[in-house]
C-alpha cells in the first residue's frame, strides 16, 4: 500500500511539473535560423514592466541595439525598459572584432545575457531573444500575455558572411515603407545584405543628379504602365541608414549594359538606336532576341528609345564604343558610391543579348575599373566572367554553371543565388496566383533542401562568398504579393545562409516554421500558407 502511494505520488508530482508554466523548452521555440547550439536548463524568465538593460562595453554602439529591442516588445508589452546601471537584460560585448557575427545567449530565471565580440553579434542575439519570447511580442498590438522565456543557452555563428535578399525596385516601383518593411523582416532571420536592383528596361529607380532626365524620364512608369516613383538621393540615404540600424549594407545594382532601355529613353545620345516600337517585340525586337546585333550594318539614330512596359528582356544595350557610355556610367557610380557606405555596387551585366560578346568584354572590363576608381568591389550576374574579373570581384551564380566556373577558375568567389532555389518570384507552383517559372515551381520544401556547397559542380564551400534570395517584380505590385511569395520562403533561405549543413533539417524546420508563422501573424503578415507545413 505504502509503495503504491509512492507511485502515485511520483505519478501526480510528475505531472505537477509538466504543467508547469515554462512551456515549450528552447529548443522548440521555433528559432530560425536554427542556432548551432542550444541546451534547455528547467526554468522560465519573465520581461516584465520592471526589466531594464545594462550595457557593457562601448555604449555608443550598444545604446542604439538596446533601444532597438525597446521598440521592438514596447506595442505588444507596454513596457517602457531603458537602459539602467544594473538590469535583467545584459548585453555585453566580449571583444571588438566587427566580422565576428557569433554570440551567446544566457536566458536564466532572473538575467538574460547575450555576449558577443561586435554589436552586429549582439544584434542577432537579440534577434534569437526575440523569437524566443511568445509569438505575440512582435505584435503592434497590446497583448496581455506572460513574457515567458524558457531558460538555456545558445551558442551561434553563421556559416556564410554574406546573406542577403534582393528586391527589384525597377519592375514595379517598391517605396519606402515598403521597403523598411522588408528591412524589417531580413533583419529577423540575420540577413545581412540587401541589394537593390534599381535600374531595368522598364524602370530607373535611383536620382542620379548630373543625369537628372534618368529617373524624370526613366523612372516615370513600370511594367504594366502604373505612376511608379523612383528614389531621391535622400531617400536612398534614408533607406541606407534605416538598414545599417540593422546591421544591414545595401548592395545598389545599375544593371548594364543590357536591361538599360529607361536609361536609353531618358538620353537618346546614348543609345545605338535599337529603338523598341511602342511595346512591340514581334518587328524590331524578335528578330535580334537571343542573337548578337551587328552594328555596322545598322544606322545609328541616336535618339531616345520608348518608354517601356512589357516584361520580355534582352533587347536593350549601352553602346560599349561610345566614350559618353563611359562618362554617364563614371557619373552615375560616383554619385552612387558617395552616397553608399557599404563596400560593393553591382553592375548586373545579365542577358545583354543584343551586345555583341567581345564588346560585353571589353565593357564589363572597363565597368569594374571605374567601380575600383570610386573605392567599390563589384558584384555583377555571372554572366560577367566571361570577362576578365577583377581581384576580390563577386559573380553572382543565377543560371549558368560554366559561367560561374569561370570566375572560380580566375581566383573570384561566387554569390550563390541558384534560380531554381532562391528565386523569390518563382511560383510555388502552378496554382500560385502570381510569379513566374521558367526556373522552376519552388515550394517552401524546395527552398529549403539544398545546399550551396554542393549545389553546382565545380563550385566548393572555398568558393562560396555567400546566398542571396532575389525577389524580381514583374509580377509584384504590392506589399501583399511581396509577403505571398516571401513568406515562408525567405525564412528557409535564411537558414540555408546562416546554419551549417549539418544542422539544417526539413522536419524541425517544418515544426519550426510554424511559431514564425505566428509570429507573422501578430506582425500583420500575411505569408504563403503552403500545405507543406501544417500551420
Ligand atoms: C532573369 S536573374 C533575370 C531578370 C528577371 C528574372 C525573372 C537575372 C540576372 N535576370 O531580369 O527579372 O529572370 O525571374
């Protein structure tokens, strides 16, 4: 009798314990990416009212995180923490080493710590913290939930320095809450890139203002024929500093010599007068699509080309003989690398299918000493290996394995954005109510299964300078088709970017993804809920 009463005591106090209100344990929070390593210790953590954060180490670089993660929980909470002597949450930095992304996080029953070597390691420790606490903190709302934290520890470093996402602001005109918005999200999944493709055929997106008729005339429509816009230097800046707040550089793409024809409507002095007929690709266009125009047998008519509007492409070339091709292009990187801290501008150099190959050459050739001139590395499609590459120049793999064999074989690192896996634009599949599939129908599975290191042939971990999901925007016009074809998609590539092969795993993803899914929620997202996860 004594011993059964022993049973059912152990039986009760057992399950006492599990109703205990520590919820999930950290390992089932749902972080994504997916940390390196994470243990559970029995216990919660509550933010309340009263927590505050206490730096240590320079606060000139740690205040600006502290009132970032204020603003962050201050809607949902209603609390107002600040930063105190003594606090809960302690953010210390270890070290002082700007490249080092890695940090701990300590979550115990009274302190929160996160340690790294470089605030950016803070930033993303916070980032962890953040998607540890219930779903609900994101929220713009106030919500009456217990702040409850499980207790452990996190170890965590990204596998690729770069990570990134593109947003064609070209297609359709993005604007800018727009595009914070996007800043927002990247920022929560410890991206760390974001490029912006801003010029096209059908659009020149960026104030360039010893060319001003480029985005007066260039950026005056879109695909389909909408008002558009186009970005001040000013709001360029904004959106710089907007992003670098979250340990985030803007990439800015002037993407030549093909996919310039809003430039080459703006000034008619510098097109080759290949000029498109009011949309209509079946007399001029088709004949010379996909071929190598010849020149000489043409009659140059240096005057401005249509404006345009169609999503067809290849069509449009610089002309690579023209000294003034290279004073407009030296203009517009000057002004551009003024006005852009990060290290990189991209100058596309993707199907220019109508500049003859050993002019495309010469071209890219002379496009990267005037970036080299301005103090920039470039980046460009990989088409541009083709051409000789300077030292520490990026190819961006898309399409072509041979191409981005090229640069590995002249010493040059790969930016790995594989069309048939990071692809935002993609349909998810026939279904999908926009985007393209040339490529390849990318469900969120698809997304998620691969891995750079061995995705291409030819191309090894040593190679690899990092990933980038771009999202084109032919199809996109809004913030509601932008978040269909993003969400849950951006979340996968994310993964693929910052944790290691060894630690990816579609069925904890598939668990995982469903806490961000409501954390979108409460944020006001509304994501793909595609039936691969059950939500
Ligand atoms: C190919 S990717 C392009 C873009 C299109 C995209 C649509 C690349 C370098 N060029 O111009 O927008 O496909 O998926």
């Amino acid at each position: 009798m004594k011993k059964f009463n022993v049973i059912i005591a152990l039986i009760f106090s057992s399950f006492i314990y599990s109703c205990q209100p520590s919820g999930p344990a950290l390992e089932d929070r749902g972080i994504i990416p997916i940390p390196s390593q994470v243990s559970s210790s029995n216990g919660t953590f509550e933010l309340m009212s009263s927590s505050a954060i206490q730096l240590v180490g320079d606060q000139a670089s740690l205040s600006p995180i502290a009132t970032y993660f204020a603003d962050q929980v201050s809607q949902s909470t209603g609390f107002d923490i600040q930063v105190a002597e003594t606090g809960n949450l302690v953010f210390e930095l270890t070290g002082n080493n700007p490249s080092d992304e890695s940090y701990q996080l300590e979550i115990e029953k009274e302190q929160v710590k996160i340690t790294a070597n470089s605030p950016a390691g803070i930033f993303y420790g916070v980032q962890t913290l953040l998607q540890v606490f219930p779903a609900e903190i994101l929220s713009n709302e106030r919500k009456s939930v217990a702040w409850l934290a499980p207790t452990g520890s996190i170890t965590d470093s990204p596998e690729y320095g770069y990570r990134g996402a593109m947003l064609d602001v070209a297609r359709h005109f993005i604007g800018m809450e727009d595009v914070k918005h996007f800043i927002d999200q990247m920022a929560h999944l410890k991206l760390n890139h974001f490029h912006l493709h801003l010029t096209d055929d059908q659009g020149w997106r960026i104030e360039i203002k010893s060319w001003p008729r480029l985005t007066e005339i260039g950026g005056s429509t879109e695909v389909g024929g909408g008002e558009s816009g186009f970005f001040t230097q000013e709001d360029y800046q904004e959106i710089v500093r907007y992003a670098a707040e979250r340990f985030i550089t803007i990439v800015p793409e002037i993407d030549m010599p093909g996919h310039t024809n809003a430039a080459l409507a703006s000034y008619g002095e510098l097109n080759p007068g290949i000029n498109l007929p009011d949309g209509d690709l079946s007399t001029v266009n088709k004949p010379v699509h996909g071929s190598e125009i010849d020149f000489s047998s043409k009659m140059i008519i240096r005057e401005p080309a249509e404006l345009y509007t169609g999503t067809e492409v290849g069509f449009s070339t610089f002309d690579t003989d023209l000294d003034l091709t290279y004073q407009f292009i030296d203009d517009v990187v000057r002004e551009l690398s003024e006005i852009t801290p990060g290290p990189y501008i991209h100058i596309g150099g993707d199907e220019s299918h109508v500049t003859r190959k050993d002019d495309y050459v010469v071209f890219v050739e002379k496009v990267q000493e005037i970036v080299q001139k301005y103090g920039k590395t470039s980046i460009g499609w990989d088409e541009i290996a083709t051409a000789k590459l300077l030292s520490g120049n990026i190819a961006q793999f898309w399409a072509d394995e041979e191409n981005a064999g090229l640069a590995v074989g002249q010493g040059n690192k790969i930016l790995m954005s594989p069309a048939k896996k990071a692809y935002l634009d993609m349909q998810y599949d026939s279904t999908s109510r926009i985007g393209l599939h040339w490529a390849a129908y990318i469900e969120l599975d698809s997304a998620y299964l691969w891995d750079p290191a061995s995705y291409a042939s030819g191309i090894s971990k040593s190679d690899i300078f990092g990933v980038e999901a771009p999202l084109w925007t032919e199809t996109v016009e809004n913030r509601a088709d932008i978040e269909y074809l993003v969400f849950p998609r951006l979340a996968a590539l994310a993964e693929v970017a910052w944790s290691p092969a060894s630690t990816r795993d579609w069925v904890s993803f598939q668990a995982r993804i469903k806490e961000l899914g409501k954390s979108w929620e409460n944020q006001g997202i509304d994501f793909y809920r595609t039936s691969k996860v059950n939500w």
